[in-house]
C-alpha cells in the first residue's frame, strides 16, 4: 500500500464497493483498469488509506494484503446497497463512529477528498462529494455509523434498491474536486489524458493493445528486425556427422598407435576406417574415419623412434608406407609410432552427430528476434528461411512551418537536427524507416497523411502532439477514427507524446517537437511498438543504481542522459537542455528516474544506439 495516508480527524472504516457487471465497458473488470499508473480500486484504497478498517466488497482479489477485508454481495450483482451492507458486515464488532463510502472507479479521488467530507460533516447524518455541476454523488460519502445502519435497516432486504434510498434527511453536499468516475470507455480515455499513462502502462499497452503484423515467409538474412511467428526446428543434425574437435591424430583403440601416412582434412575426403592400433593425422572439424575410439590433441601426443613397417598375419601390410603397398616409397618404410604423454588427460575430443542438435529440435521459439546469432544458428541447422512478422516498416513525418531540411535557412527558420539521424535510431531499435516527409502546418495536413498511411506499419511524427495553435495531430487522429492506446505521458519530458492505431492498422506515433524530448521518448517506447507489432518477446530492462538520482527526481519520472560510473551504476544530468542533442554527446544512454527517487535508486537504462 506504500506510505499511508494521514489518519482522518475522527475515527473512520471505510467500504470500497469493487464489484458491479460495467456493463457500458462489455463487462470489464472496471476496478482493475489502470489510469495514471494505478488501478481504479488502487486510488479508492489510497483514498481511505487512513482509515482504521477497509473492506472491499466484489470478486475476491489475491493481490490484495490481508489488512484488507475481502466480502461479496449476496446475490453477486445485488446493486450498491447489498454491498454496502455486505462491506458494513465484515468490518466486524465496535465499529468507528463514521464510514467512508466510496466506489473503485475514481480516478482522480485523493485522501483530501475524505478528509474534507469528514469536516463537512459537522452535526449531519452525512456528506456527500457534489459534482462540477452540484449533483451528488452517493458513492463518494462519509456517513455516521448509527444513521447508516438505521437506515439499512429501514429497508428490509438491501437487495436492488438504490444508493438513494438510504440518504438520510440531515445530510450534507460538498462540491470537490475529482469526482468524475469511468463509467465508459471514453471517460477511461479521458482520464488517462488528463493523468498520463506511466511509462510501463503504456509499454503494456503497446504490447498487448496493437495489431500484430500478418505473418509472411522470408529469407532469415532479409528479416533482421522480425520476430519468428512460429517455432524454428532444425532441418537437419548438428555436427552433421562425427567430427574431431581438436586437431591431432584420430586413433583407434589403445595405444601405441601406427600413424599413417594419409590426412583428414575438415571439408575434405574422409579418411578410410581406422584398424586397432591405427592413427592418422587429423584436423579440426574433419569427418572423423570409421573404427575412430578418440582424437589425441597434438598437445598429449609424443612420437616414438621409428620401427619397422608390419604386415599382419595374412601378410597384409597395414600401413600405406609399407614397401609392399601400391606406390610405396622404399626410402619411407618405415612407420612413425604415437603415443600418449605420461599423465595425459583422458578425453574422447569428438563431436558426435546430432550432440549439439538432432533433426526436429527447436531452435528458437516463436517471438525470437532475427538477430545474427539466431541467423547463423539457424544455418548451421539447414535452415535458411522462416516465417516470420515484421520487420517494422517506418515513414518519418517532419513537422512545422519553421523545420527546413536543406538550403538556407529563411527568417524563422531553424535546421532539421533530427530528422536526418532518425533513420539510424529507429534502425537500432529493430525499426525500418522507408521513407521521410515534411508536413507544412495546415488545417488539414495530416488528414491526407494518416489517410495514405495503410503502405506502412508505422508513422513516426515528430512535433504536433501538443495543444498549441499548429498542433493538428490529435485532430486528425480523432477524425480519422483511430484507436488510441496512449494518450499522454507521465514523463518530462515526453509528457505529450501520443500513440494510437488507424482503422487500417497503421501504428502512429506522434513525439514531442523538441529533439532530445523525441529521442527520449523513442527510445522509450520504440521497443514496446516493435514487440507488440511483432509479436517479439520484450528484452528485460537493464537496471542500476543512479548515485546522484536525489538532484534528479522530480513528482513526476524524469528521462535523463547519463554515463557509466566507473563504481558501477550510473550518474545523470540533472539539467537536460531539450532544443538538440548536444546532451547526448559523451554520454552512454539515458536513464529512466523515478518520481522522489533516492541517491541510489534503481533505475532503467536505456543504451543509445551508434
């Protein structure tokens, strides 16, 4: 539960009704949905944090800690007055003279609010919080025990009657602040505009929320970027066949061996099979001959003076030096002898066929990234192409009447500092950028932009996400019906970067106008639009301590350059100048601060790419 808040003036319980069917969200868990980092039920539990006793009446919630009194109405779905007298119940014997109501989707509600409900009270039965336009709102009250529990008792059974129905004649409004609930999907959008999403909202947004990319057959050495849409198994063994692991002499059965004269080379012809106390020279990597019980490395053999070459019973020679043999030379009939070196190790130095994969083993799972090492692995298996979604295919759009790109600069205008160096980001993050344009500050500019966005599986905007006279994009994406998935940050700066999906699927984000603030903010969440688009399993985050995040926290999370520190961790910028990149120069990436961190906080690092 964090830091509790202050206790109130006199001595409260608090109910927090959870449950209900949010029949306007298609019966969603309404309590559970996230706005400004926290779930709904999370910001009513903070609200009444100071509190002697909370029940929380709805569906039984395994997160939550064992303080907090877990009931249901009897029938579930009973209304708000079953609730209620379900919640009364389980906060047991010698109640406290007042209880605080209130229902879990309120976004905006604070432990101010009850405090000053509390103080509203004064000689009334109870006080209710009033809206911006004076109605009152029954599930955000306090009430005297005694009064509530005459009145629930006036009614008979608690089943389907309404909040109302128990208000009592000396009772008492208040309009405050924060009273609007989410009872739709467009009030849950609205909150979490005003609020901002946390970082790791809409990471999880993005993740789980945008359409994945249809998955398509390519070449692996062409899909770096992609994710594979299915397993990867290989197509044949590894080692294909028996191969010497060092190079040295594959020898059969123990030694002394008879060394003969041929070679086996890796890529080469196989060396014919291998007789008992026969060795031939042999490389790494070479097939190893047939009758082969070991490789002995060069560095645990040792040669013995020659001896003569020796027929075997038959009076067969054995050994290609033999003077007997086909084209035998009779100046070399003689035979080298191998021995092992006194206290030599006793190992096979042979990879098996299929030891390190056999046919049909899985390479890598669905949702790998194409990388080189998944390339190459997949080769050594047989196995070239795959299927696979992605990569991610981008069109940059430059912003502003005052950006130009190249020629002289006119009155008012300034040069293009990242647009150019974009490609090359987005490239780090698994992105592919196509194409860049430049969008003039009109009326209607990016109506026609988002509407010939269906070529492409991703617009990155740069500028015009925020509220000002030229900023069109919000406009546009609210015309143009797209989804959004983020409305707003919670992170300076970055705090108006906006993420939303086309009806043609098309994945749009629009980040902030100034430089460092847009590569901040990329970095940030490219990964996460890569993952969700892809279907690409997401990187843990690196973590450290940032020694001097104290100077660096702010109330809200704060995004930061930032070097390695030679003790290990990080240390930041406490000052961050967001019109260029020149911050970023000598620095090895930025740091994710927490709000109120502590020297020594931990914190997520993102690298920047070269």
């Amino acid at each position: 539960m964090g830091n509790r808040a202050a206790p109130p003036p006199e001595r409260a319980d608090a109910v927090v009704l959870a449950g209900g069917r949010a029949s306007r969200m298609g019966g969603v868990d309404k309590p559970g949905i996230v706005v400004g980092g926290r779930s709904l039920l999370a910001a009513a539990l903070a609200a009444v944090a100071g509190c002697a006793r909370v029940a929380v009446v709805g569906p039984d919630r395994a997160e939550l800690g064992p303080e907090i009194l877990q009931t249901r109405e009897q029938p579930p779905g009973a209304g708000p007055v079953a609730a209620l007298a379900a919640g009364l119940a389980a906060l047991g014997a010698d109640p406290a003279p007042l209880v605080v109501v209130l229902a879990a989707d309120l976004p905006f509600l604070t432990a101010d609010t009850v405090h000053r409900l509390i103080a509203q009270l004064g000689a009334a039965d109870a006080a209710f919080a009033a809206d911006r336009d004076g109605r009152p709102q029954y599930l955000i009250g306090v009430w005297r025990r005694r009064a509530l529990d005459a009145a629930l008792a006036g009614l008979g059974s608690p089943v389907n009657h309404p909040m109302k129905a128990l208000v009592p004649a000396a009772s008492t409004v208040l309009e405050l602040p924060g009273t609007d609930d989410c009872d739709t999907a467009d009030q849950v959008l609205r909150a979490r505009t005003a609020l901002g999403d946390t970082l790791d909202d809409a990471r999880a947004a993005l993740r789980t929320g945008l359409t994945p990319l249809p998955a398509r057959a390519s070449a692996l050495a062409d899909a770096r970027g992609a994710a594979l849409a299915e397993p990867l198994h290989a197509a044949g063994p590894l080692p294909r066949f028996d191969v010497s692991a060092m190079d040295g002499y594959a020898v059969s059965g123990p030694g002394p061996w008879r060394i003969r004269r041929d070679i086996g080379y890796a890529g080469g012809e196989r060396p014919a099979g291998l007789e008992p106390g026969e060795a031939v020279r042999i490389a790494t990597g070479a097939h190893v001959p047939d009758g082969t019980t070991r490789v002995v490395r060069d560095e645990f053999a040792t040669l013995l003076p020659d001896a003569p070459a020796r027929a075997d019973e038959s009076g067969d020679p054995r050994t290609p030096g033999h003077s007997d043999a086909p084209g035998a030379d009779p100046q070399n009939a003689r035979v080298e002898t191998l021995a092992l070196l006194p206290d030599s190790p006793v190992r096979g130095d042979i990879r098996r066929q299929g030891e390190d994969r056999a046919t049909g083993d899985e390479i890598a799972p669905a949702g790998a990234a194409i990388t080189t090492a998944l390339i190459s692995a997949a080769a050594s298996v047989e196995v070239t192409a795959a299927t696979v979604r992605g990569p991610v295919r981008a069109r940059i759009v430059m912003t502003g009447d005052e950006i130009r790109a190249d020629g002289p600069l006119h009155a008012g205008q300034t040069r293009d500092s990242i647009g150019p160096v974009l490609p090359r980001l987005l490239a780090g993050c698994g992105i592919v950028a196509v194409d860049r344009v430049h969008l003039r500050d009109t009326a209607h500019g990016f109506d026609a932009v988002l509407a010939a966005a269906h070529d492409r599986d991703l617009l990155v905007v740069v500028g015009a996400t925020g509220g000002g006279a030229a900023d069109q994009l919000r406009g546009a994406v609210a015309r143009a019906g797209a989804r959004i998935l983020v409305p707003r940050l919670r992170l300076r700066p970055g705090g108006s970067t906006l993420v939303a999906e086309t009806t043609s699927g098309t994945t749009v984000l629009g980040l902030p106008g100034n430089p460092y603030a847009a590569v901040a903010t990329l970095l940030a969440l490219a990964p996460a639009i890569v993952a969700g688009r892809t279907g690409a399993t997401p990187r843990p985050a690196q973590r450290g301590p940032l020694h001097n995040a104290a100077e660096i926290a702010a109330p809200v999370p704060r995004i930061v350059p930032a070097r390695h520190a030679p003790e290990g961790g990080f240390r930041g910028d406490p000052a961050v100048r967001t019109a260029h990149l020149g911050g970023l120069i000598d620095r090895d990436g930025l740091v994710v601060v927490p709000a109120g961190a502590a020297d020594g906080a931990l914190v997520e690092f993102l690298a920047l790419p070269g």
